[in-house]
C-alpha cells in the first residue's frame, strides 16, 4: 500500500515537472526578454536570434535599428527557422542596371535588411540573373521612367530636393553617379531625403563673384530647384539677396524686397540681358 502511494506521488510530480515544462516551452517559442548587452543594436541582435528587423523594432516599439541599447530589456519574438524562411522574404531577379541601393529604394527597404538577409558585403556587385531575398510585404513602389526624366543643361554645384525626387533621379539629372553625391553629402540613409535640402554635386570651390552692372553674383552658389537657378547675390551696398533665373521663359527674381521671392519678372536692363545670356547660352566653366 506504502509502495503504491510513493509511485503515485513520484507519478504526479512528474505529470507537474512536464506540465510547467511544456508552460515554459510555449512561452519561449511565442516570444523571449532579454537583457541588452554592451554595444547591442536591434539590428545586431535579429541578426543574432533571426528574426526579422522589423518584426523585433514593431515588438519593442523601436524606430532606429542602429542605436545602441545596453540595459534594455527586448522581446524576441519566435519563430520556426523554416516559417521564417518560407514566409518572410520574397525572391528577385538582378536585372541589368540593378544595384542594392536601387532595389532597396523601389522595395522601400533598408539596404542593411538586404545585406543582412542575403549575407552580403556593403560593396557587393550584383550579378545579372542573380537571385536575392527581400523582406516578405516590402511595397513596390513604381520608379518613374528615366524618358521623362529632364536632364539639367548647366552644370551646377548644388541641388535643392523637392518632395518628389530621390537620389537616384536627382543624379541621373545631374549625369552624376549616386556613389559620388553620397560621399560628398556623407549620406547615412541615401534613400530618405529631406525636401528643401540643399545637396552637394561637386567639390567646392571658392566664390567667384562677377559684376553685373549694380550686382554681384556669386557664380560659384548657383542651385538648380525646379528647374530654375538661384544663387547668392547682393548690391554695391552690400545688401545680400538671392537671385533666381529661369532659362526656359528667360526670366528673373529676387529676394530683394524684404527677403522674400517677388513675381517673376523680364529683364530690362543691358546687364539683366547680358546675365541671361551668360548664364543659359553660354558654356562656363568653374
């Protein structure tokens, strides 16, 4: 009788032990906390758990991937290593002309996503016909032909970005390549770009100001926004001002009155002519 109680006992303990152990078994594989250690990102650690970077910043509520987060406790969430692989990236066929940043900015990925997930270098050439991973429901978004694509005529040391373009576009403009207005600009996300940002296309030089009748203009300012040209100005009194030139209707403004832009305007001076003429119809070098 003695003996039969003590096997129940052991029996039910063991029924107990596996039952938390089977708790303690759901709960890792739905999802873990952990402490950050020294020099942790959310992008060092989905690749230390394999998780995905955006899975691990939605969970923990993160919006920078590369910020350092020693002492933060962070939820890793888990997943069956070949769900992971079958559900949460899509393939892609390198097509001429593709680069990672190019397919990072139409899939509006990050580059380090592709990187990470392909187990890439920063500097990888991409074949023609190679197959890469990209994040499972990253969007497409559409590029716009390069046929419609104006290609700016004056060569120009700056570019003031809109809403609507990238650095792609805005090189191609420029007959710039992509790599060259990164470094200049030192560029941490190229394919985010703030609108109204006045970026680098070539090395600096020294301001050239050149007289025109009772301005000064320095021709080594100038700025193509929308398809017109501005650059720093001022008077023989040394009152600063900007000025703007449309070539295509040929036609001027200013910030003269009262620092802001008036309507455009056609030229009516000698010098005002003279100055379109430069500008728009003659070849200058810097």
């Amino acid at each position: 009788m003695i003996k039969n109680i003590k096997i129940l006992n052991r029996l039910f303990y063991i029924n107990i032990i596996t039952l938390l152990l089977s708790i303690f078994t759901l709960k890792v594989n739905s999802e873990t906390k952990i402490i950050a250690k020294s020099g942790d990102t959310l992008f060092k650690i989905s690749k230390q758990y394999g998780v995905t970077l955006k899975e691990l910043m939605y969970k923990n509520n993160f919006n920078n991937a590369t910020k350092i987060i020693e002492g933060e406790a962070i939820i890793i969430p888990h997943k069956d290593i070949n769900e992971y692989k079958n559900n949460e990236k899509i393939t892609y066929k390198v097509i001429k002309g593709d680069t990672l940043y190019k397919i990072a900015r139409d899939y509006s990925v990050s580059i380090n996503d592709i990187i990470s997930m392909n187990n890439l270098e920063n500097d990888s050439y991409l074949k023609l016909n190679q197959i890469i991973f990209i994040p499972k429901g990253a969007p497409y978004k559409k590029v716009i032909s390069r046929k419609n694509i104006k290609v700016v005529s004056k060569k120009v040391f700056y570019h003031q970005t809109s809403k609507t373009e990238d650095l792609s576009t805005i090189a191609y403009m420029h007959k710039i390549p992509i790599e060259e207005v990164e470094t200049l600009n030192k560029l941490n996300n190229p394919i985010k770009i703030k609108p109204n940002f006045k970026l680098k296309l070539r090395k600096h030089k020294p301001s050239k100001w050149i007289r025109y009748g009772s301005l000064l203009i320095n021709w080594s300012d100038w700025t193509y926004f929308d398809s017109n040209y501005i650059t720093q100005s001022k008077t023989t009194k040394n009152k600063a001002f900007y000025l703007a030139l449309s070539c295509k209707k040929r036609v001027l403004n200013n910030t003269l009155n009262n620092s802001s832009w008036t309507n455009w305007y056609f030229p009516e001076t000698d010098f005002e002519f003279k100055l379109i003429s430069d500008f728009c119809d003659q070849d200058f070098n810097f």
